[in-house]
C-alpha cells in the first residue's frame, strides 16, 4: 500500500506539464502577466515532487506502525487531491483576478 500511495502522489507531477504548457500558450497569446505563485508553478513544476515526502512521513510516523499501509495510501490519496488542486488553483489564478 506504500507503494500505491507513492505512486498517486506523483500523479500531480506527471500531469503537471501538459496541463501546464496550455495555459502558458493561452497567457502568453493573450499578453497576461501571470502572479507570482502561477509563474513559480510554471517555471518549476518539479516542485510537485515534494508531495511523495508527506506519504513518506506518514509511513514513518512511529505511531502508526500497525496501520501504516492504510495511512500511506490515504495520504497518497490526500496528496493527489491537493496537488492537482493546486495546479488547478493557480492556473485559473490569473482568469479569476482579472474579472474583479
């Protein structure tokens, strides 16, 4: 279950460029200036890779010794759900300040 809850918190990282590369098409095409957390997001997308670490922390948690297998895997689970969040929060980010 470790393994399982690794793999989906890299799933963020791994659509993190296409999904990326569309929206720095469309800014670029229509002369956005993007905020800076967006362009931290575009210029280092690698920084996603950090969410295995929180899976990992969960399976070391000394607490959590008998079940860690279901605790990696619901982080795994919880990482996936923030990261592609956070892409998605900050990809819009621009869409949305320019309406207000």
């Amino acid at each position: 279950m470790f393994f399982a809850g690794l793999v989906l918190s890299i799933v963020p990282w791994l659509l993190a460029p296409s999904t990326i590369s569309s929206f720095v098409v469309l800014y670029s095409t229509f002369g956005v200036r993007v905020p800076a957390a967006t362009q931290l997001l575009i210029d280092h997308p690698e920084g996603l890779l950090a969410l295995p670490l929180f899976v990992l922390g969960v399976w070391c948690y000394p607490g959590w010794r008998d079940r860690r297998g279901k605790a990696s895997l619901s982080a795994g689970f919880v990482a996936l759900a923030l990261g592609y969040l956070l892409i998605v929060t900050l990809l819009y980010w621009p869409t949305f300040s320019r309406l207000s």
